[in-house]
C-alpha cells in the first residue's frame, strides 16, 4: 500500500508540475501576445505630434528642433528592419475598419510588396508597429468640428504609429500613406523643386502656406543621391507628388501648382497622380528596401558604411566580400581599385554606368 501511495503521490506531482508548467506557459504566451492599448488620440493624431503637409505626422518638436524648413532627412528616416512592417487594424468603436476596408488595405500593401523587400506583417509581439484605422469621423478643434484626412508618420517612429486613412475606395491614395510609413516624403517638398514647379500663393489660404515648405537642404531623395541627373530624377509621376490644385482655397484653376514651362509644361495635368506607382516610385522603394543579397559600393560614401543602398561600401574589395553568392553589387560611377583575385559568382550591376575597376 505505502507503495502504491508513494506512486501515486509521485503522480500526482508530477501531474501537479505539468499543470503548473502549463499555466506558466499559457500566462506567458498571453503576456507575449498581449495586445498594447489602443493610443489616445485626437483627430486620428496621438498627443504630442501634429500634420503638416496636410498628412504628414510629425512630433510638435518638429519645428523647435529645426526650424522651420526641417525634415527628419534621408538620414534620420528610420526604415523598418528587414522590410517587415508589423501591422494592426483599429476594429473598435467609430474607428473600426471594415473587413472590405481591410482588404482594400492589404490590396495597397501588395502593391508595395511587388516591387521592392517589403512585407507587411499582422502584429503578434513587435514593439514596432503601425495601427491603421479608420478616420471618416474624425472631430478636432473646439467646437469640434468633422477633421476626416488621410495620414502617417514618414518611416518608422518606435512604438505604436497611426496611419490613417479616409479614402479607402482609392487604392493608390492608401500606398501614398503607407509609402510614408516606409520613410518617403512628398517630391514637391524637395529642395531642388523650385526648378520644376512654382506655387501661386494667390489661391492658397495664407495659413496653408507651410505645406508647400521647401524642407532642408539634407537629400531626402535617393533618387537623387543614386547620381542621376536632377532633370531626370524629378518625378512629376510620384505617387508622392501632390496635384495641381492641392490647398487650392477657392476653385481651381487657378492652380495652386504650376509646372514651370518649358520643358515641364506637359505635366501640368499630371502631377498628383494616384493611379499607379511611377517608375522611379518602384525603383526607389526596391533600393531602400534591397534584396536580401543586393550590395552597394560608392566611392564618395563618407558614413559608416553598411553596404546598404542609404550608406554603400567605399571600397570595391569590401562590397565584393561582402555580397551573398549569386547576389548583386551595384557600383556608382567611378574609378576603383580592384585588383585581386576573386572566386564568388556575383553580378557586378553599374546602372549609371561610368564605372572603372583598376589598380
Ligand atoms: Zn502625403
């Protein structure tokens, strides 16, 4: 008898142990997944930040830090690791997203996807994340007044970061936002524009003036950076350039953005298109977020060098090294050295061309 007590006392332990492993398990899992509370907003925007350019969100700091024609800069944009953007609908209360909005989301999202390293992912754990919700019955002010817009913050903030969105019937309206949150801002606002477009401040209210701001002279654009000329690195076809009667305050014409003439004239009725990504869209998204064994080597690099399309390699023999077997190594024009002996298959891609590999 003591021995089957005994057994069965070890049993009981036993079975005592595996309960509690798997509630121990269980509580973990939940602690992982658990779901982080919805922010606190108002007007779709959480406290502490602001819009400019109309979708742009940005801290309240934005202008302090510096001043008033500042940008975070290609630089400071963070991009989100290895292309993946943890996501989460808003399915609460006058926020919730449809199911069919939730499609019409996902359609947007492939869209980015079939062009560059991008995937967007249904959060689990990430810290970092975007919530999109719905934002047709937004109020602001006081008296509170109807505020629906469209909006994202431009790359990723850390933490949980709002996008949204208004117009889902518009599908190339909703990759605009989420062209933002993968660290885009709007071509209009570079530094070079004055050459492409004029504003006509006569139909814009003078408080929305700001959103036509020429943003600092750090080169957002990688378009521009990847050495074409800015005449054909300009993109009056972005996606992410706003239409001629954007802040138009009365009827439009007169329009509130001209293209400057010659040779830009054409455009005119263009510019603000939200029916496909351009080509140099697709092209710039596929370099930021790169292949995984796609390399990149420029010999004017200054930073520190990561081989990334943002930060390339200086040196020949560090790109070559250092590009996966079979991958590509994109090399800007210029003479390098590049004697050696090598024994990995790679494609060596000089796309502007002007490349010279010597001693
Ligand atoms: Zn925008």
């Amino acid at each position: 008898m003591r021995y089957i007590l005994s057994h069965l006392y070890v049993a009981i332990s036993l079975l005592l142990f595996v309960v509690i492993m798997l509630w121990l398990g269980t509580t973990q899992s939940f602690a992982q997944d658990e779901t982080p509370e919805l922010l606190e907003l108002e007007g779709g925007i959480p406290a502490g930040f602001m819009v400019i350019e109309g979708d742009i969100i940005v801290p309240e700091s934005f202008f302090e830090q510096n001043g008033e024609s500042s940008r975070g800069g290609f630089g400071d944009t963070q991009f989100w690791p290895n292309g993946a953007v943890p996501f989460r609908f808003d399915t609460t209360g006058n926020d919730a997203v449809s199911q069919a909005n939730q499609n019409a989301m996902q359609s947007a999202m492939g869209d980015l996807e079939a062009v560059a390293n991008v995937t967007f992912v249904p959060r689990t754990s990430q810290t970092n994340f975007i919530t999109i919700r719905n934002s047709t019955n937004d109020m602001c002010g006081s008296p509170p007044e109807p505020c629906p817009r469209n909006s994202s913050a431009v790359g990723m903030v850390g933490g949980d970061q709002i996008v949204n969105i208004v117009s889902w019937n518009t599908n190339f309206v909703m990759v605009h936002e989420l062209m933002h949150a993968l660290g885009f801002w709007h071509e209009q606002s570079r530094p070079d524009r004055d050459h492409y477009i004029e504003i006509n401040p006569d139909n814009i209210d003078p408080d929305n003036l700001h959103n036509f701001q020429i943003r600092s002279a750090v080169d957002v654009y990688p378009k521009r950076d990847y050495g074409l000329s800015d005449a054909d690195t300009y993109d009056f076809d972005s996606v992410m350039h706003y239409g001629q009667c954007a802040f138009a305050v009365s009827a439009c014409p007169p329009n509130t953005t001209i293209t400057v003439s010659p040779p830009n004239q054409a455009w005119q009725n263009q510019i603000g298109q939200r029916v496909r990504l351009s080509d140099l869209d697709s092209l710039t998204v596929s370099l930021l977020y790169r292949q995984p064994n796609w390399r990149f080597v420029d010999r004017t690099n200054t930073g520190s060098q990561n081989g990334s399309f943002s930060d390339p390699y200086r040196i020949f023999s560090d790109g070559t090294t250092h590009t996966p077997t079979g991958g590509t190594l994109f090399i800007q024009p210029g003479n390098y050295y590049a004697v050696g002996t090598y024994n990995k298959e790679l494609i060596l891609d000089a796309p502007l061309g002007n490349v010279v590999l010597g001693n």
